[in-house]
C-alpha cells in the first residue's frame, strides 16, 4: 500500500512541477519554472528510489527462498 502511496505521490508532483514549469514559461517567471523543475526531478528521484528498494528487496527474498 504504502508503494501505492508513493507512486501516486511521485506522479502527482511530476504533474505539478510540469505545469509550474509551463507557468512560469508562459509569465516569464523564471523562479516558478526553476522550482517546477526541481519538484519533477525530486518526484523522478525518489521514483528511481523506491524502484531501487524494490530490486533489492526482492534480491534478498529471492535470496531468503533459496536458503
């Protein structure tokens, strides 16, 4: 659940941070487009982050089982 949780979280920033980047373009607000910038990148490392724990956490299942 709380994977779910994550993904919907990380998706939900990406969205956010794409539009503040299309905001800040259309008013010519370079602040607001730098800060949707970093909230996509943020939302794509922590992506990247949790698929990472998830590899790992099945290598050591996997491991577990073979025992």
């Amino acid at each position: 659940m709380a994977e779910l949780k994550s993904k919907i979280k990380n998706t939900k920033d990406k969205i956010a941070g794409k539009a503040k980047v299309a905001f800040g373009k259309a008013t010519g607000n370079e602040e607001t487009e730098l800060k949707g910038k970093i909230q996509s990148k943020k939302a794509d490392v922590k992506e990247t982050l949790d698929d990472t724990k998830e590899k790992i956490a099945k290598k050591i299942n996997d491991m577990d089982k073979d025992k």
